[in-house]
C-alpha cells in the first residue's frame, strides 16, 4: 500500500507535507506510509477512498481500477445528503426525485440561463 499512497500523492502533485494537511496528520506520518514502517488507521483509509475517489480495493490490495466510477461517486454523495442532517437538502433531494419528464425539461432551460449568467432572465 505504501508505493499505491506515494504514487497517489504524485499523481495530485502533492508534497507530503500538502497531503499530510489534507487529511490531518503530520508529514512524518506520511513518510512513514510510503516508507512501509507504519500502515495506515483503516479509517484514514477509507477517508482517502472517499475524499478523492480512490477505490478501496485498490488502494489496500492492489486490486482492480485506481479510480472508483463517477456514478458511485455521486450515489455516495447522495447517501451523505440523505443521511445528513440537513433537512432542506434532504427535502430538496426528495423533490427532485418526483419531477415529472416536462419539469425536467423547465429545470434544464433554467440551469443553462444560469450557466449562461442570465440571471434576469431566470427569475
């Protein structure tokens, strides 16, 4: 796993320092798990997996695509609004879910005037 996080981190074009502060430990720490002395907590892991879209297998065993598709990406972020606290996001989510086709068509005209910064327009 050692050589998998070192090749990650150079992939981001991270020092370990960089690296280090994105997921809260010290930069000794880092070196210490590329260096193969100390094997990461599996929950620092799984916050690595997470975080940057890493496969889990991966990254503990070698195994399989370094990336995890962008579908499961999105449904673990939906899982984290849904699961949250957060009870506007939650209802928001849940109103989507039941629009109809043609009001999907209307939210789509509506998103590209914003993309488009025509905001007056939107309103």
């Amino acid at each position: 796993m050692n050589e998998r996080i070192k090749t990650f981190r150079h992939q981001m074009r991270w020092t370990q320092a960089e690296f280090a502060l994105r997921i809260g430990v010290t930069r000794d720490v880092v070196a210490s798990w590329e260096n193969g002395r100390v094997e990461p907590p599996e929950a620092v892991i799984r916050l690595i997996c997470r975080e940057y879209a890493i496969s889990y297998d991966w990254l503990k065993n070698g195994n399989g695509p370094v990336n995890v598709p962008e579908d499961m990406v999105t449904l673990d972020k939906l899982e984290r609004a849904m699961t949250g606290e957060n009870e506007f996001v939650k209802a928001v989510f849940r109103e989507l879910a039941d629009l109809p086709p043609d009001a999907w068509v209307m939210l789509e005209a509506f998103v590209d005037r914003l993309r488009a910064g025509d905001r007056t327009s939107a309103s």
